[in-house]
C-alpha cells in the first residue's frame, strides 16, 4: 500500500510505501499525478520516502510499476528517493538513462530532499 500525498501548488507527489506493491497502488498514483500533470504540463518532484524497498506482490504488481514509469517518467522533472534501502542505488543508474534527474537521500535526510525538490534549476 502506498501513502500518497500531492501539493499541487509546488507541484511535488510524495509516497511511502508500507508494504508490498500491488498493481492498485500505482493506479490511485496515476490518479493524482495525471491530474496535476495535465494542467500544470508536468511534475516538479516526486519523493519517495521508504525505510527499506518494499518488493512487490506479485510480477505483475512489478509491470504495473514499469509502466507508471514508463509514462510518466519524462514528465517529471526530479525524485528524490529518500531511503536507506540498496536499490536505490541501482535507480540511479538507471537515472542516467532517462532526462529525469534522480537523487539518493539517507533516510534521515528527508528535509534535506524536500529542499532539493523545491530549489529551481
């Protein structure tokens, strides 16, 4: 299940998940950033915000995933995983892949993330 709050003003999506990741978790996400996406042209910041990486249910839980990414990836301009998980590692090197600029935050350095959110380039 994920927590999800939005502040469309700054225009920056937080999630934290608690526990494995079903399919349904990224459709109420699609829900709340497809909106703000769609009259602001994209998103400031996403920050993710996870003691340890989750895992999912299922694969089929794990392709719901890709595919949120896979559409809404470039419109993003930032993530900030927050975590002192490992994989958040492995994000960054797919970070350089993609035009979304992708950053590691300790867990405990979550003010530290939301400033990078908000900073302007």
């Amino acid at each position: 299940m994920l927590k999800i709050t939005s502040d469309e003003n700054r225009q920056i999506v937080t999630v934290e998940p608690d526990g494995a990741l079903e399919a349904s978790d990224f459709q109420r996400l699609d829900d709340v950033v497809d909106p703000i996406i769609a009259t602001k042209g994209g998103l400031s910041g996403l920050l993710i915000h996870a003691k340890q990486f989750p895992g999912w249910q299922s694969f089929s839980d794990f392709l719901a995933h890709t595919r949120f990414l896979r559409d809404h990836l470039t419109k993003v301009s930032k993530v900030a995983l927050v975590t002192d998980s490992p994989a958040a590692e492995l994000a960054q090197v797919v970070s350089r892949f993609v035009s979304t600029d992708v950053r590691h935050f300790h867990y405990d350095k979550l003010d530290d993330a939301v400033a990078w959110l908000e900073a302007r380039a």
